[in-house]
C-alpha cells in the first residue's frame, strides 16, 4: 500500500517578479507578473507549461505551477486526475495500490483479487458465503439446480458434465423407474456433500504495492 507524496512548491517557486528580469525562454519582461522559478532559471507561467511542466499520466495536459502535483515513480497527475481506474474515487489523500500500471483503491484491489463465481461471474469477497467443488467456487446461493434452479447450497447433489441437479430433478430426470409402480429403481443415491466453508476462498487483504 502506498501513500502518495505531493510535489510542486519543493521543485520550483512560484511568485510575483518585483525585478527587473525577462523569460528565461520567450524574453517577456516578468516584472509585476507572476513567475516560476526552477533550475536557476526565471519563466512565465505559460512557458513553463511549455517546456518544463510534467504531464499528468491521466489526462495527458501539463501539470500548471499552479497546479497541486502528485507523482508515484516517475509518473505525475493533478490532484483532481489521481484516481481508482475503476471506481474513479479520488485517491490524492488515500492509500491505494498499483497493479499492472493501473491505480486502484484498496477496495477495488480486494475485488479484484478475488475469485470469481462461476454462477454470476461477480467477485467472491470477504464475508460473502461460498461453496466449492473440484476447484470451482460459487456464491453460495448462486449454487443451483441445473433444472428447477432451485439454490443447491451445501446440499447433496449430482453432477453431469457441466450441470448440477439436486437429488429430486436428478431422479425425476435420469433414474430408472419401475414400469409398474413407477418408483426409483435405485436403492440408495451416491450423495455428493458440499462443504460449506464461508470465507475459505475470499481475500480479505489487499496485496502490497510494489
């Protein structure tokens, strides 16, 4: 997790020039205007945006002396562009995470850490009840028969192919029955237990920033 230092004020001054100097780039006079000071050097407000101003990583115009400018290795933004990639909360004043060039806050870098259900495909955070099968995972209640899609949950279950069915959809639909008496043919169905254990897949902590 980092916290993102300010720059500006501590690389160049800014003022109004009460002397009798020009730009260091174009020659205006800068008595009685205001000037930045950086390197040595004296310039105008609009030349230093033209030469010696950073570029904001977000909106890619230069950061203005006037400018609240925030950097994290070697790149730059306005206060106001320095933001979550996803959820675009300002972030001048939180911590946050950088992951594959993106910033994001620590919520969003939770989300997406975490696996994602195979049901509704949204993220499995912490505190979000779950179940999991042979390496899948699902919200819990996203767990449902293939047929009646009633919520399967931590309840037994048979599993074809890629469908799952709860005991009474799986004999209706596949056990032999007798020609007769029109009852199951099997005396006793392989369950198939679901764990439930709530919070095992979940991230509940944002990873480091590198």
């Amino acid at each position: 997790l980092c916290l993102l230092p300010f720059t500006g004020p501590s690389s160049y001054k800014v003022g109004t020039m009460a002397e009798k100097f020009d730009c260091h780039y174009c020659r205006d006079p800068l008595q009685g205007k205001k000037y930045v000071q950086k390197d040595g050097h004296y310039c105008c407000l609009r030349c230093f945006d033209k030469f010696c101003a950073n570029t904001c990583a977000e909106c890619r115009k230069p950061i203005g002396a006037d400018s609240k400018e925030l950097h994290y290795k070697n790149r730059y933004w306005h206060e106001t562009c320095f933001h979550c990639y996803k959820c675009h909360r300002p972030l001048a004043n939180e911590t946050f995470v950088a992951k594959d060039n993106k910033i994001l806050c620590n919520k969003c870098t939770t989300r997406e850490d975490s696996p994602k259900c195979k049901g509704c495909f949204k993220p499995i955070v912490a505190g979000d009840q779950n179940v999991e099968y042979k390496g899948t995972v699902w919200h819990k209640d996203c767990f449902t028969c293939s047929h009646c899609n009633q919520v399967i949950g931590t309840g037994s279950f048979f599993p074809k192919g890629e469908n799952f069915y709860c005991v009474t959809c799986h004999e209706a639909k596949f056990a032999k029955h007798c020609v007769k008496c029109n009852k199951g043919l099997v005396k006793a169905p392989v369950w198939w237990p679901m764990k439930d254990n709530p919070g095992t897949t979940t991230a509940s902590t944002a990873k480091n920033a590198p």
